[in-house]
C-alpha cells in the first residue's frame, strides 16, 4: 500500500467524481483509476460503487476513509515537525560544574559570540553526574577531569589551571607570593563537594601525599562556592581551589598560588563518543581560540600531571588532536 494510494482514495471519495478527482491530483482519470483498483486488491474488499452515472462509497470504503485521512494528517504532522526543527535554531546541551568554576561559563560565552545562531542550554551537574548525562545523551559536551571518566567518553584537554589556596586576607600566607604545598600540613583543609568535584578533590589530596604528608580535611559540608568562602573567612579553614574559582575574588580573601611543586588542575572538554552533534567540533574551536588568547594551556612551569596523562578518547572517531 502506497501514500500516493490512500490521497487518491481521499480525493476521490471527496469528489465522488473520477474526473474531478483526477484534475485535483493532476494525474489522467485512467491512472487514478488503476491506483484505487490496485488498492482495493492489496485490501480485499470492495470500497467503491461504480456505476456509468454515479460513484458511492461502500460500508469498507466508508469505514476506510476515516483511517486514511488520519494517516495522511500524521505524515502531513511528521513532515512539518521535521521542517520546523530544520529550521529551527541548532541547540547545544552543555554541562557546567557551577558557578564558582569559571572555565566552562567563559567556553560557553565565547561560543555565542562566535555563534550567536546556537540556542545554549546550561546544565549545573557535578561531573558524576555529567559523565552519567553525557552517557544517556542528555548533555552534548561537559568539562573535567578525564582521571575517572567512563571509556566511551572522549576529551580534549583545553585549561592547565593554576592550584591555589583562598585565604583569609590576615592569614600568615597572605604576606607570602606563593605557598609551597607542604605549608598546608598546619592547616585544616577545605575540598570541595565531592558530589561535585571527586576529581580536583582527590588530584589535592595526592598533590600533599607527594610532598609527604596527608591533609587534614574539614569534616563539613558547603553547598555553594560563597558558603565555601565564608569558612574561610571566619578562620576555620583555608580552601584549595585552581586560580579560575570565583570565591578567589571574594572581598575579605586572598588567593596564593601553591608550590613546590608547582601545580595545574588540568580541565577538559569532555563528550560522547557516539554523539553525533554538529556543534561539538564547533565548541572545541572556539575553546581552543579562547584558550590561545587566554594563554590557557601555557604554564609558568610543567604540571604536577602533564598532559599526555590525559585519557586518549577511544578508537579514532574524536583525539586529543586539534578538530
């Protein structure tokens, strides 16, 4: 059974006219014809009453002509649905961590005024839940850390951020330039939410394990990057956090970068590798330009991580390679 089968069929049962019919579907009354007899074939039965003077409908034609009509408006809808969303404006599901880390909002930013066409959503997930949204195809492109992230996602590393602690201005490293890591064994230790950032939380506790002690962590909880600077502020805890952290330009804070060693939180651009989103080659450029403008990716010193420790995408459908 053919489309083009059921409009004549319609036509015709509206005209009750093989010649009208005919002219309205710009087809000869011969083919028009043949089409409904072939029809009434491929169904069994009978749905037209022919006579030299009159054309009826039978009780199967009848019957027939409600179904038909409704499969015709449902492929009528189908097509304008997919004419609307070609024509719609591209849209770009992208993760962010929240608003405290700043790499992916200036990503994002950068995008639209590259792109002003791409309609972008922003989700606020910790990474866990990015990866698990990058799986299910609910996000198109998200950031972090590729240390614990799933084999099918692929990355592309775009931030060597500098690691630092957030101080209270009258705290004894405020005087300093830099904090060596090993200074932070005196201290109480505040991570960050490891609903949110188990990566960066887990990258400082092995960066002091390095120099030879273990941290001591503050037991609390902060849902929000301004509760995280209020403990700071009121002495009862100093803050590891790489130097694009918001809270570092907190009034009342300082933030000193750390080292001995020297060390960058490596961020990433991370994707799925079956997603098949235009828009991800494009948020990769225009992250790449920002980064080369930013000087993102060119420390004063090697990384406590390098580079090549980052997770390579798998098979060759996405790389670490410039897209």
């Amino acid at each position: 059974m053919e489309l083009r089968q059921l409009r004549y069929f319609v036509t015709l049962a509206e005209e009750l006219h093989f010649g009208r019919a005919a002219a309205r579907e710009h087809i000869v009354q011969s083919a028009l014809s043949q089409q409904v007899q072939r029809l009434e074939r491929e169904l069994g039965v009978r749905l037209l009453d022919r006579s030299t003077h009159r054309v009826d409908l039978t009780p199967a034609g009848t019957a027939f002509l409600i179904e038909a009509r409704q499969i015709l408006d449902h492929v009528e809808r189908a097509g304008q649905a997919a004419r609307n969303a070609a024509a719609s404006a591209p849209t770009l599901r992208a993760g962010i961590i929240d608003a405290g880390y700043d790499t992916m909002p200036q990503i994002l930013r950068q995008l639209q005024a590259d792109h002003p066409d791409i309609t972008i959503h922003q989700v606020e997930a910790g990474t866990p839940e990015q990866y698990r949204q990058l799986a299910d195809g609910r996000l198109d492109i998200a950031i972090g850390h590729v240390s614990q992230t799933p084999a099918e996602v692929a990355s592309k590393l775009i931030r060597l951020d500098p690691l630092g602690v957030l101080i209270p201005d009258d705290h004894r490293f405020a005087d300093l330039d830099e904090v060596p890591v090993a200074a932070l064994a005196d201290e109480l230790l505040l991570l960050g939410e490891e609903s949110q950032t188990p990566e960066l939380n887990q990258f400082v506790i092995e960066l002091c394990r390095s120099v030879g002690f273990a941290p001591t962590i503050y037991e609390g909880t902060v849902e929000s990057t301004r509760a995280a600077a209020d403990l700071v502020l009121q002495h009862r805890c100093v803050h590891c956090v790489p130097a694009s952290f918001r809270t570092s330009n907190r009034p009342g804070t300082t933030w000193r970068p750390l080292t001995a060693p020297t060390t960058h939180y490596p961020w990433s651009l991370l994707w799925h590798d079956a997603n098949a989103s235009p828009h991800i080659a494009t948020v990769v450029n225009s992250a790449r330009q920002l980064a080369g403008r930013l000087g993102w990716l060119e420390p004063a010193a090697p990384p406590t991580e390098p580079a090549p420790s980052e997770k390579a995408p798998p098979a060759a459908s996405h790389s670490e390679e410039p897209i």
